[in-house]
C-alpha cells in the first residue's frame, strides 16, 4: 500500500483496503503472505489482529528502508538458541560459511549470464571459493574483493539506458538499477529478520558484521547469501527485458518482479538449520541457489 490516503481495514473477515472512501480490494487473509506499507498508509488494529490469527507478515517502510514490523506475540526466542548464539567459538566459521554461499550464488547468476552472452570475467572470484579464512576480517576482506568484480561484471549486463555507474548505496543511488536494488534488499532484509525471529535467533548478534547498537547483525549475516538469487538475478532480467518498468516512476512492476522471487520458505528454513548447527555443533551449509 503505497498510495497518499489509502486505509487498511476489516469487513465481514476480509482485509479491505480504501483511498478516500473508495474501495479499492477486499481479500481473505488465507490468501495473503505479507502486506507491505508505506508510512503514508493506515492501518486499522483489527487488521493487526487478523493478520497476527492467519501468519500474515506486516512490513512498514519508508520508501525502501524497513521501518517497523509485526511480529506475532507467540513467536520468541529459546534461550538455550540464546546461549548458543552468545557463546559460539564458530563465529570465523560461520562467517566464512555467510560469504561462502554469497559468493556461490553470485557466480551462479553471473554464469546463467555468461553461458548466454559470454564476456565476463569470473576467475578472480572462482579463486575467491578457494579460501580459508581464519577470522571474520579476513572473511570480510574476500567478500569485498569478490564484490568488485561481480558488480564490474553486472555493469556489463545492465542496458546503457539505465546509466547504471555500479552498486552504489543508499545516499547516492539515483540511477533507477541502483534505487531498484535498495527496495529489494529492504524487502529481503524485512523477510529475513522474519525468519531469524521465528528460528527463535537473536537478530542483534552476528558472525560476519560487528556488532553496534541497534543493528540487526545477524539479519545482515543472514541476508548475504540470498542477494544475488532472489534480488539482483530478477532484476538483472527486469532491467533487460522491462527497462521501462525500471524508470516509469510507478513501482508496482518492480515490487511484483520482487515479491514473487522472495522465497520466504526458503529464508526461514536457513535461519532454523543456522539455529540447529549453534545448538548441536552440526555444520552450517549456506543456501544454494540453482
């Protein structure tokens, strides 16, 4: 819900949504897995509460940055999960294991493109997988150095039209490739601090990025190794197929293109088996997409 005046309320057990008085749906929850609004958006408690019954995630943001969320009160943490995650002598590990499968699928969307068109240069971080860092620095300096050569490559893969420069971040993205990218790795960071509430995690504490105040540490960790299969790969396609959709200034194409790529099944069962591996010693294997 992204329009000035719209109001998300309940009628007869359906979730409506109204601008101005006018109707503009009505659905049953069983039919929704999330509702996403912008903070020009209200919402009605009952809404809460009907979406709390039926599992429906509630996302509130601020363009595309997550603002808030609505989290179940019957979801909360063990706090034997806790002590395991405080605890862990496997942090260099599983930091390792977090850029390991970041970069295994960044190839993996960069060779889809290179069996098609060829031109990209992938060895640097093909060696990259070959590492064995000793700490989260060194886990930290390979991802960096991985990073470059992927965006290099992306560049290569995004029509001129776009003037996409390379990744650039939040302050100082105005090419629409850029501006896309945020808003999916807002929705991707909202569907994994999700997952790693639900898996019964604390979001604060990481493996791969330090810890500061108010951050959610292992939302990121986690994130890293879904960017590339359920983000930048639909959007690389968007880009070269729907350019337009990209620079139209109505983002309901682009949000569709995301929210039908986020697998949420997929995140949550990440954050469990991260969950498991604190709790029984087992090895973390990241997400690997296909």
């Amino acid at each position: 819900m992204d329009e000035w005046g719209a109001f998300v309320g309940t009628k007869d057990g359906l979730i409506t949504c109204s601008v101005k008085g006018t109707l503009k749906w009505a659905v049953s929850p069983v039919e929704l897995d999330a509702l996403v609004f912008q903070v020009t958006a209200a919402v009605s408690t009952e809404v809460v509460k009907l979406a709390n019954e039926h599992g429906v995630d509630l996302v509130f943001m601020d363009h595309d940055e997550p603002v808030a969320r609505v989290v179940g009160a019957k979801f909360g943490g063990s706090p034997k999960v806790w002590v395991a995650q405080l605890r862990t002598k496997r942090s260099a590990e599983l930091a390792w294991s977090f850029v390991r499968g970041k970069v295994r699928n960044q190839l993996t969307t960069l060779r889809y493109y290179q069996r098609k068109y060829g031109g990209l240069e992938l060895e640097a971080m093909e060696r990259t997988l070959e590492a064995s860092p000793s700490s989260r620095e060194e886990a930290m300096q390979l991802e960096a150095a991985a990073a470059k050569v992927y965006w290099l490559a992306v560049k290569k893969l995004i029509p001129p039209s776009l003037k996409f420069p390379g990744r650039r971040f939040k302050r100082r993205a105005e090419d629409p490739f850029n501006v896309a990218l945020n808003i999916g790795y807002g929705l991707l960071r909202a569907w994994t601090w999700r997952a790693v509430v639900v898996a019964g995690l604390l979001p604060y504490v990481g493996f791969l990025h330090k810890y500061r105040p108010g951050r959610p540490s292992l939302v990121f960790d986690l994130m890293e190794e879904f960017r590339s299969p359920l983000v930048d790969r639909p959007l690389i396609a968007l880009a070269r197929t729907k350019p337009e959709d990209l620079t139209s200034g109505d983002r309901k194409p682009l949000l569709r293109v995301l929210l039908e790529s986020v697998r949420r099944e997929d995140v949550l069962h990440q954050a469990r088996k991260l969950a498991r591996c604190l709790l029984d010693g087992s090895p973390y294997t990241p997400y690997v997409a296909k």
